[in-house]
C-alpha cells in the first residue's frame, strides 16, 4: 500500500484518468473529489461490499 499525505487542494493521480483532490480536513474526517473517467467505478467501500454482497446472492 502506498500512502501519501496530502494537505487541503493538493491532487494525487492515478495513471492518466483518475484523479483525486483533498477538498476539506475536519477532525478525523477528510473530504475527497474523485475525478474519473465514466467505465471507472467509484464506490465507497461499505457501497462496493453490498453490491458484491448483491450480485453474489441467487436470484
């Protein structure tokens, strides 16, 4: 895992397409712009987990 730190408006990359910006710091919680090209699925993870969870469930 690489880990990074990053101050508020500062921008990591994610190969050409994807890009990711640090709008706010509050606390213990960090506000993030994801930009990212449509085909790239952005979820949060306890989003990513139900739909996982839903598509492996029998219809």
């Amino acid at each position: 895992m690489l880990i990074l730190t990053r101050s508020v408006g500062k921008t990591i990359r994610i190969g050409d397409d994807i890009e990711i910006v640090i709008l706010r710091i509050n606390g213990n919680q960090v506000r993030v712009g994801v930009s990212a090209p449509p085909h790239v699925m952005v979820h949060r993870d306890e989003v990513y987990q139900r739909i996982q969870a839903n598509q492996s469930q029998p219809s």
